[in-house]
C-alpha cells in the first residue's frame, strides 16, 4: 500500500504530538475495527455510566451529560440500523464512537474520555459482553440438559452395553448412559457461573494502569453496570486477561464434552453398532455414494473442538510473557474469544436439537447385551456373597469364561451343574444374577445404574428443569 502521508498532519484523536499522518499500511495492521465493532453496544453502556458519574462528580454539566447520552443513543441506533460508517482508520471501537460522538455533539463529546482511558474502556467492554455470553451458555446448557433428559426418559428401563476401553464391560441403562452427559453439562454450567463471578468486577478507572487524579467515583459506575464490585489494582487491571481465558477455558469443557458424546454418536450410527438412527434432516448425502447418511453434524461438532482449544492456546500463548500492564498484543485476545463463543453456542443449540431428533435401536441394544461375558463381574459378586474372596472369585470367573469361549457359548447357556464345576457354593438363583434385567437392577450403589437409581436421577433432573415428568 502507497504511504501518503508527507505535508499531513496527523487527524488522529490522540494526534497531538505527531508530525506525519500514520501510514495506511500501519492503520491496516493495527486496526481492530473490523472485529470489535462486536462490542459496540457494551461500549456505549458504559460510556453512559461513565459519563454519568461524570456529571455527579461535576465533570460535566447536566446539559452536556443529556447531549453525550442522547448523542450516544443515536449512534447505537444508527450501528443497529446498519447505518454508521466504521472507519479503520479510527483503528477501533472506541474511537470510532467516540468521534463519531465529537462530530455530532461538539465539545461535551470531547469531554466524555476524561478519567478513562481505552485500556479500562476495552477491559470494561470485554468484561460485560463476556458477561452476557455466561448468561446466554448457561441457558444453552440448560437445553442440551433438557433435551438428554428427555432421550433418558423416552427409554427407561431399556438396556445396552456399557463400554471400558470400547470393550464390552457391564449392561447398563439407555438413560443411564445419557444422564452422564447431564452432569456433565452441568458441571459446564457451574464453572461459567463461578467464572462469571471474576469477569463481573469493573475495571473502569484504573484509567491508563495508575488510577487516576480526577475526582471520579468507581463504585458508583460499577452500580451502574451491575457490577459486584471494582476491581482493586490498577496495574492488575489494566493488563488483566485472565477473566477470558478462564471463559476459554470454560468453552473448552463444553466443547469437549460435546466432541465426545458426538464421537458416541458418530460410532453409533455406524452399520457395525446400529445403535442409534440419526433422522435424515440432521444427516447428508455423498456426492457419489448414493447409499451414504453421514452424521455429519456430530462430526462437524468433534472437528470444531480443535478451533475452541486453538483459542485458548492463543489466549494463554499471547499473555505468557507479557509484562504489566497493558501492551497492544492484548488486542489479540478477542478474535479467539468471538470465535469460541460462536462455535461453542452454534454446536451447543444443534446438539440439542439433533438430540431431539435421535432414536435408540432398543432392540439391537437388548441383543448387543446378551453377548460378551457382560454379567462375569456379577458372578464374581455373587461369589463373594458366598464368602469367596474377590480375588479367587475373579479367578474362577475367568476360567468360566475362558470355558465357554471354547465351547462358542455364553454364561447363561450352561447348565447348573456345568456352572457348579467352577464353585460348589453356585447354586439355581446364579441365573438371575446372570441375567442382564438381574445385573442391572442389582446395582443400586449411590450412582449406579439400577432402574431404582437412575429414575431417581431422572426425577431429580425433571424437577430441576422445570420439566413435567410423566
Ligand atoms: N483496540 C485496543 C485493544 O483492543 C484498545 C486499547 C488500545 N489502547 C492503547 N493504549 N492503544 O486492545
């Protein structure tokens, strides 16, 4: 790009002291513009709640703060309406409406940034619009919560494998399986609630990083925004990140989480499990193959989970280093952050929709239980009932298991006193224990998998979702 910039004097706000105009070349590498507009709204809030404790602290008049407000309100409607010129060459959010406020309204506007400087006005703008995005991932979760425990109780008291190591293990129930992912989703919930707590104090007057002389009063700002409190450094402040990367880290674990129910998924709706059918409108075609479904949205949610750890990394990778207090690396932070927030609410609302939209093969899960040894640990159970040591238990399981490999059969074909040879204390209610209904059922530990505890689950889940149970 040609620079142009010889016999001009620098136009910028923070201009004074420049003899050349800044090089068109420079203001397209530092601009932020074309992302931070993002914030414009939370910009204007707190420009208003600045200003207005202004006015109270006899920093303004009272006609100058209705001038800055009114001419603030109608910025915002004109960036609402699509109807305000961004220019890159006011680098940023900020000042873009700050001169924009300047050109409309004269001097008030150029009073506005009096105690404040654009390293408290940005920490300030990313503060309240993580704050919102808590609000809106703390309802999102709340829906892929509402939408398992519904799959949990259209199948309760249905079975199928559970797996260790993608190997057979123990049946347990559908729901039970699915009510996993229930906590999961709600620990997610709890660790935005706890981190909205550290992003929801206000950094504004720290100003620069030193505070600042004029008679400003930041708790009164802080009401204003519904703050909890100002926050109490303000080197600290000026160069705190750690707020947003705790977010990313937040994003993370959700995005995680939904990778791996997604693997599940995908696994699946393979013809090798046939476990789940995924309905047509949530799956695509190929090209060429003309007997392709693929579950391309639960892949797609697996994929994207590279984009959410790549923001992190960023976040944590741009802070190492860096020493107090603000530097411009910091305007690096938000493109990671507006990318995590879009992906992770984007894959959050459409897991919950094709949750909606999936079914259980009930049957084919009934019959994947029956094969695989999966009842050897309640025999092993029912031994140590009989006082027989775990490990000698599990022991003469083994033999009954490798016995029945070499005969092609499974446990529950052979006959009691084919099954006595492995221990005399084997007696006729063994094939109960054998049966998948028994060995489900039977295990009513806190957190188990018995119909018993996970319809308490279940309920307990209905209730705490507002959901009305059957
Ligand atoms: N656009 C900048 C950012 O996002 C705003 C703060 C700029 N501060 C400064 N002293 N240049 O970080």
């Amino acid at each position: 790009m040609k620079v142009d910039s010889k016999n001009k004097k620098s136009q910028k706000l923070w201009g004074g002291r420049f003899e050349e105009a800044t090089a068109a070349s420079v203001e397209a590498f530092t601009e932020s513009i074309s992302y931070d507009r993002r914030l414009y709204s939370y910009d204007i809030m707190g420009s208003k709640a600045h200003a207005t404790m202004l006015a109270a602290n006899g920093l303004l008049s009272n006609e100058e703060l209705t001038a800055i407000i009114d001419g603030l309100s109608s910025i915002e409607t004109r960036i609402d309406e699509g109807n305000f010129a961004f220019k890159s060459e006011l680098e940023d959010i900020h000042m873009n409406i700050e001169k924009a406020l300047i050109d409309d309204i004269g001097p008030a506007g150029a009073k506005l940034h009096s105690g404040r400087s654009r390293n408290d006005q940005v920490a300030l703008d990313f503060r309240l619009y993580l704050r919102d995005q808590c609000d809106c991932f703390m309802l999102l979760l709340d829906e892929a919560r509402r939408a398992v425990v519904s799959l949990a109780r259209k199948y309760m008291g249905q079975v199928m494998p559970g797996y260790t190591h993608t190997q057979r293990a123990q049946p347990v129930l559908i729901s039970h399986h699915m009510m996993a992912y229930y906590e999961m989703f709600g620990r997610d919930g709890e660790r935005i609630a706890d981190c909205r707590k550290r992003i929801n104090i206000s950094p504004l007057g720290a100003a620069a990083m030193a505070g600042t002389g004029l008679p400003i009063d930041r708790e009164m700002v802080a009401d204003l925004l519904g703050f909890d409190g100002v926050t109490a450094n303000s080197m600290d402040t000026a160069g705190d990140r750690d707020f947003a990367i705790e977010f990313l880290s937040c994003c993370t674990m959700i995005q995680l989480h939904l990778s791996r129910l997604s693997e599940e998924l995908v696994l699946w709706s393979s013809q090798e499990f046939a476990f789940v059918t995924i309905a047509d409108k949530f799956c695509t075609g190929s090209s060429i193959m003309p007997q392709k479904k693929n579950p391309d949205i639960p892949e797609l949610i697996r994929g994207k989970s590279g984009r959410v750890v790549g923001s992190l990394m960023s976040l944590i990778t741009l802070t190492k280093g860096l020493p107090l207090t603000y530097n411009r690396d910091l305007q690096e932070d938000k493109e990671p952050v507006f990318d995590a927030v879009d992906t992770v609410s984007a894959s959050l609302s459409i897991m919950a929709e094709m949750l909606a939209n999936l079914s259980f093969n009930s049957q084919r899960l009934e019959e994947a239980t029956k094969t695989g040894f999966m009842t050897a640990t309640d025999l092993a159970d029912y031994l140590v009932l009989h006082n027989v040591p775990f490990r000698e238990a599990h022991g003469i399981v083994g033999r009954a298991v490798a016995v029945c490999i070499e005969k092609g059969c499974e446990l529950t074909e052979l006959s009691l006193e084919q099954i006595r040879e492995f221990s005399p204390v084997i007696d006729k209610d063994v094939f109960e224990v054998l049966s998948v209904e028994g060995s489900v059922n039977s295990r009513i530990s806190t957190g188990g998998t018995a119909t018993l505890r996970v319809e308490e689950a279940v309920q307990a889940a209905e209730k705490q979702m507002g959901i009305v149970g059957d």
